[in-house]
C-alpha cells in the first residue's frame, strides 16, 4: 500500500542528507570487505546505548545502525491517448535512509526509540528516551518479557555476490530495460510493455547487552518483464509476465534472468493467451510450477504458521490463524508428501541472513514434516509461550526506525523423489491445468478458504500439454489442498520465487522472502471461470 501522507515517520524512514551518507559509507566501510570483525567506529558507538542503557537500570539493550537502499528504473512502452505513437518513457528511484533504533528492557518491558542523527550524544539521549516508554510500559503490562536464551557473537557477514548491482551505470541498465521492453512491444495487438531492475540492499549493525557485536550487508536483485494485449474487436485484454527468480545476489542474477532471450516468448504468450478459450469450470487435476506455487505457500503456510498470528496478535490488521497451539505437533496439514522448512540460510532465499535483528544465529527448522504440523516461526520473547527454549530466529525490522518483531523466514516445500520429472507429473493427468505465474488472490483472515489465479494457463488432457487457456482460477481449503498433493518433481526442478514487499504489523512493515518448491500436482481441486 502506498502512504497517502508523508507522516513523520516516513520522512524519517525515507529521507538522508549527504553528510549522512557520507558517514554511513564511513561507518559501514566498503560491502566487499574481508574483515571478519564488524568496524570499530560502529562498535563504539553500540557500546555507547549498551551502557547508558544500564546506567539507566535496563535489564536488557541491544541497538541497530542501518544503511537501507533502495534502486528501481526501467521503461514503460505504450500508446499515446488517440494516437498510433508509442511513448517509451523511463523512470529511476535511488533511495536512501540511514539512522539508528535502541531497545531495552526496564521494569520487565520493551521501550524503544529512534534517530536519524547517528552520533555519541543522539544515540545517549535516545537511549533514555527508550527507557522512558519502557517505564511508561510496565505500568500498562501485567506480565514481564521472556527472552529466550541466545549465544553472543561478534562477526561481520554479507550476501554471496559477484557484482555490486549498485556500482553498475544507470545507463547499462536502462538500455537493458529498454531493448527488452521494446521486443515485447514489436507487435501491434501489445497494448503495453513494462521493463525494470530493482536493487535493494541493507547495512546494518547490531550490538546487545549480552555481548554481541553484528555487522551485516544484504542485497537483493529484481528482474523483471511484462506486457499487456488488447483485441479491441472483442473488447478484452490479458497480461502475461516473465516470471524470474528474484534472489539476494548482484548484477549476475540480472545477466542469469535472459531478459532480451525471454522477451519474444512473453509477446508470443500474450497474444497466445489473448485468443485462448475459457476455462471449462469444475473439478480439475493441477500441476503448479514454482513460479505460482510459491504465492500458495506463502498465504497458505507461511502465514498461517506465524506464532504471533495463531495467538492473535495480528488479529487487527491481518487476521489470525486456523493452526491454533493446540494443533502443534500432531495437526494433519497435508499429505506424507509434504514438507516444509523454515530456512533463512538458505542460498539466494530473500530472507536469508546469517543473523535476525535479536542476535539469533539463524537456522532451517521444519514447520511441517510427513505433512505433520510441527513448529511455529518464533522470535525471543515468543518462544517460551508455546514452551520452547529457544528463539527460531525469525525477528526482523525493515528499517532503523522500526521495532523489529516476527517475521516470515524463507519458507519452503521439499523436492519430490529423484526420478520425478514435471513431464510424469502432467502424464498422469487425464483432465487438467498446468499453472505458471502468480496472479490475483484472496484468502480469509484465518488462512484457511482461499482462491488463487495465475498469469498464464495450458490445458492438460489424456496426459499431454495441450494449448492455453483463459480466465482461470481455483479454490480450495489450506488442509484439503495440501492433502490433494499426491506428486512432487525432484530437486532439479526446485526454484525460488518470492515477494521483496510482504507487508504485516502496525504501523506496517515490509519484508523479502522467498519460498521454493519444485512443480507439484493436486489431484481434484475446484477449478472457477473468472470474468
């Protein structure tokens, strides 16, 4: 959602001064470091909240320092009102926020305050001011907070990449955006063609009260491609994208995506599906490719297994959950097929970081085994309410200025046997559709009916991928669906797709993830004609 006014603390999330900048690149030093230890001028500054903060009689205080980035350009190509002219018009957003957030614990409750100014005399005068509204807290809160135990660490960590996307010219990128947006566009009945590179990246720097001293960078790259046909005889058009990988990597993700390789087969597709028949509604056999099954994951089980949902701490703004505590450890959430992990280590994955925003060495945990539910993600103060010992590593901030709390890790659904391939799960399919892309849906406030669509759709009958279709959906319940899985392809054909936007919490805050599954198939699941 966009902000319909600038509040404060937008401002202060989106705006930085160039003497800032130029301290942040100080502080943080340069992404492609080799130091094993985190820079010693963010260290003293931690150790300036860590001990104001005791000063001020905090049981418990950690700080973040943050350097957040964020780049998106590329080309829209379309017609001019009344007109046969294409207008072909680029656009370029580079952003920057560089700042600090404390958090203590006094009187057995959290207080945190925030600052764009990152110097000595701030960060001791907000420190105070975080134990202000803790003070202010306790006398509202009955019970005390619970941290999990956690080792301390001092380390410095950054995403595996080859190329800083950052330090590629503007130029190179928007002739890339260009060129494929115009191959999109080459025939007539393509109303539209859209373009763009996004590029995020994250420095930050914690320090806790226990003793830990982190420094991480993170980047993350955005390809993307896709276009829009219109027969305007019949009065319809269809959209068709390319479906890449967004992943934490640089530039070689872009050079990986083959946009101008992919960009003729989008403008076939468009105009393929533009003339495909409607989908004959009723009960149909699936076989979704990770390109779409991802989203299904992430609204069916990524949400549904988030800890502060099931309690209903999210209940106000983005529901709760069906898979209440008591369902822990023996629910049936799908078939022996199904499992699913946890995992923000894993390689590319958008939420992967060695580090969460508590300190936890972060982990891959199983949230679903043999189609049992098992574990819930949890951050520190979470854990001891299901009465696990430990925290999962799932705390997250998406600023400086945000307090960090649970958020989703990289969720995802383990491949199928080694002999599967996508080709014998459709050759098991007399009736049914092959599903690529993610496209609208809708599912209730607790993740339990829900309906899905995609971006682009190919009959399967006796057994063979026949032509496209049209206006497709499908709907289903989270458990029968997961227990409709009776096929998954092996780990060769495992991919990860993802959101670098997921939004949750109030005030609201944004988080990448990724979730990754191989093409699975779904035997009857209720298959809408959309209008």
């Amino acid at each position: 959602m966009l902000p319909t006014k600038l509040t404060r603390r937008a401002f202060l999330g989106a705006t930085v001064s160039a003497a800032s900048l130029v301290k942040a690149n100080r502080l943080f030093g340069e992404p492609s470091s080799t130091s094993s230890k985190p820079s010693p001028e963010l260290e003293k500054l931690g150790a300036i909240a860590i001990a104001e903060a005791k000063k001020q009689g905090a049981t418990y205080a950690d700080i973040r320092i943050g350097r957040y980035r964020g780049q998106f350009s590329g080309y829209r190509l379309s017609p001019q009102r009344g007109s046969n002219i294409t207008d072909e018009v680029p656009f370029v957003t580079d952003q920057n926020s560089f700042g600090f957030g404390v958090r203590v614990i006094v009187k057995g409750q959290w207080g945190f305050s925030a600052s764009p100014l990152v110097t000595a005399e701030e960060i001791a005068r907000l420190t105070r001011e975080a134990v202000t509204v803790a003070k202010a807290n306790a006398v509202a809160q009955s019970q005390p907070v619970q941290l999990a135990p956690v080792k301390a660490y001092r380390d410095r960590w950054a995403t595996n990449y080859q190329r800083d996307p950052f330090a590629v010219s503007m130029d190179e990128k928007l002739e890339l955006s260009h060129s494929a947006a115009l191959s999109i566009k080459k025939d007539p009945k393509v109303f539209s063609a859209f373009g763009a590179l996004g590029f995020e990246s994250e420095d930050k720097y914690f320090a806790s009260s226990e003793g830990s001293s982190i420094q991480q960078y993170v980047v993350r790259s955005y390809p993307m491609l896709s276009a829009s046909a219109v027969d305007t005889k019949n009065g319809i058009s269809r959209d068709r994208s390319y479906s890449v990988e967004p992943q934490t990597a640089g530039w070689e993700a872009i050079a990986k995506a083959n946009l101008l390789e992919n960009a003729p087969r989008i403008r076939a597709e468009v105009l393929e599906q533009l003339a495909a028949p409607p989908v004959t509604p009723g009960k149909k056999d699936l076989v979704l490719l990770p390109s779409h099954l991802w989203l299904t994951i992430h609204e069916s089980i990524g949400h549904s297994t988030e800890l502060d949902r099931a309690l209903g701490y999210e209940a106000n703004f983005a529901g709760t959950s069906f898979v209440t505590t008591e369902k822990m450890g023996k629910f049936s959430f799908g078939s022996e097929l199904i499992n699913v992990f946890g995992d923000r280590t894993n390689d590319r994955g958008l939420a992967t970081v060695k580090y969460d925003d508590d300190g936890v060495l972060t982990t891959k945990f199983p949230i679903i085994e043999k189609g049992v539910f098992k574990h819930y993600q949890t951050i520190r103060d979470q854990a001891h309410l299901i009465g696990e010992s430990e925290s999962r590593g799932c705390c997250y901030a998406d600023s400086w200025s945000s307090v960090p709390f649970q958020r989703m890790p990289n969720v995802w659904l383990a491949p199928g046997p080694d002999n599967v391939t996508p080709e014998d799960l459709i050759s098991g399919v007399e009736d049914g559709i092959l599903i690529e892309g993610d496209g609208s849906f809708s599912i209730d406030q607790q993740r339990y009916n829900f309906q899905f669509g995609g971006d682009a759709f190919w009959e399967i009958k006796g057994g063979k991928k026949r032509g496209m279709l049209s206006r497709v959906a499908y709907q289903s319940k989270t458990p029968d669906f997961w227990h409709a899985c009776d096929g998954i392809a092996s780990a060769s054909y495992w991919q990860q797709f993802g959101s670098p936007s997921d939004g949750k919490g109030e005030p609201e805050q944004i988080n990448a993830v990724s979730h990754g599954c191989s093409p699975a198939r779904f035997r009857q699941i209720n298959v809408l004609l959309t209008d």
